[in-house]
C-alpha cells in the first residue's frame, strides 16, 4: 500500500499525559485537518490544543489502494447519496485502515508505558467510521500483573458518523472485514467512554445517519452519549459542540482543561 499523505503529530506543550489518535474524513489530510482544528472554539474561544496542553495529538494518514489514488480517504465510496449502494467496495479499504489504526493506537500506548486507558480515538466522518470499526475490532491486553483492569481506552470521539453495514448484530459486524486478532467480549465497547456529536443540517452524512450508529453501539453494550446541534453542517458545531466535547474530556481523562494560554508555535505557522 502507498501512502499518499504522511502523519502529522502536535507534541504536548507540557509534560506528556495523554495522546488523542484523530481520524480525519474524506478528502482532507493530516496536517490540513490539524491545522483547522484550531478554527473550532470552545466557550472560551480556545482551541483543543489550548485546552489540553498535556496532550499529544497523532493524525494518522491513510493507505493508498493504488498507486496512483488521488483521493485521501479511508475506503472506497460508491455513493454519497445512498452509502448501501455497492456497500461491499467500502470493505477492503476500511479492512486495511482498521489494520493501520489498531497499528498506531499499539504504537502510541507502548509510549505511554503500555496505558492504553490514556489514549483517545477521534474521528469525523470518514475517519470516525474507521475509527467505530476499529474500536468493534480492538483487542487490549491487560497488563501484567493487573488484569483487573478494565480493559478500554479512555475515550471515543465522534463527529458526523455513520457505521459501515449497519444492521448487524456485534458478531457479524466483525465478521465483514475478516481481521486477525479480534475480540469475541465487547470489552473495550464497555469500557471506554463515548461522546458522538452529529449537526442536524450536515448534507453529507445525514443525522439519521448518526442515531442509527448510537443505536447500534448501545445494542454492542456500549455507554455512549450523543448530542444533536441545530447546524455546523458536515463539520464541528463551534462554541457549543466544542465545549461539549472538552467537558467530555475533562470528564473521560481527570484533567482540567488548562488556564488561558497562547497557541503553540507550529498552530501560528500553519494558519
């Protein structure tokens, strides 16, 4: 597989607690999405970075399935009108960006010393699909000596979402993409916390869209808060939405949000 984009990391600005792994949609890329991050303001008009100066944030960038792919994206579409249209051409992609994802999430909690509960999924559309499959396919080790541990992540992350052959129940979902290494408990769906947040006017991936992905993970066992806004379109809801989120978060992960600080320098280059 080809890359056609590379990843794009912002370090933390203080010592390191924390990493948020953020999945961006269709067409975008790393350091683009990660650059207009920073235009999505909470209720005190700062952005995530500001919020939560002891994050690391990894932008992960997809696989190629060809050469000479243009497109920036997670797997293939046949329709942006009816997604179960040819909904089997979205499997072989997505297949291999589960794969990538699970790869990166393994990465990042072994630099936290093994703590997959300080580690974050994020992802808007596309890259929140990828991300809900992922998390259905995720196997955490517990550590030695403290299997006790509730086996999840700290925390799932989801804006204008939709679930890849819904419909199903937890096993068959599974079974679509056929990967190796995958739980038969839904563990980890249990464990972490999960914030979906979907506008109401996004043309793209319509809210139905959004509550039918909810409903699935409910079924899954999953605890999962969901939050509705009257517009924003196919993107974040800014203040309201933003600040839903960073509460969710100071929740998930037992921080505050920091005091008033400036942007990190590469935040001021990128704009």
């Amino acid at each position: 597989m080809d890359i056609v984009n590379t990843d794009f990391t912002v370090p933390s600005s203080v010592p390191h607690t924390h990493t948020v792994v953020f999945l961006h949609g269709r067409g975008d890329k790393p350091r683009n999405f990660a650059s207009s991050l920073l235009r999505s303001r909470d209720s005190q008009d700062r952005s995530l970075y500001e919020a939560f100066p002891s994050i690391r944030w990894v932008f992960p960038a997809p696989a190629a399935a060809a050469p000479n792919e243009r497109q920036c994206q997670w797997f293939d579409v046949y329709s942006v009108v009816d997604f179960a249209d040819h909904e089997d051409v979205q499997m072989p992609g997505l297949r291999v960006s589960v794969d990538l994802t699970r790869n990166v999430l393994e990465r990042e909690a072994a630099a936290l010393d093994g703590r997959w509960d300080r580690i974050v999924l994020a992802g808007i559309s596309q890259g929140a699909a990828t991300g809900v499959h992922t998390l259905l396919n995720l196997s955490i080790p517990s550590p030695p000596g403290q299997e006790s541990i509730p086996r999840g992540l700290a925390a799932f992350l989801s804006f204008s979402a939709r679930l890849p052959f819904t419909g199903r129940n937890l096993a068959a979902t599974r079974a679509v993409l056929s990967l190796d290494d995958v739980p038969t408990h839904n563990d980890v769906l249990r464990n972490t916390p999960m914030l979906l947040e979907h506008c109401v006017d996004d043309g793209l991936v319509l809210v139905t869209h959004g509550r039918a992905l909810r409903d699935s993970l409910k079924t899954f066992g999953a605890d999962v808060g969901w939050r509705e806004y009257p517009d924003g379109g196919h993107w974040f809801n800014s203040p309201t939405g933003m600040e839903d989120a960073v509460v969710f978060l100071e929740k998930a992960l037992g921080i505050p949000r920091a005091a008033a600080a400036a942007k990190p320098r590469w935040a001021c280059q990128a704009q």
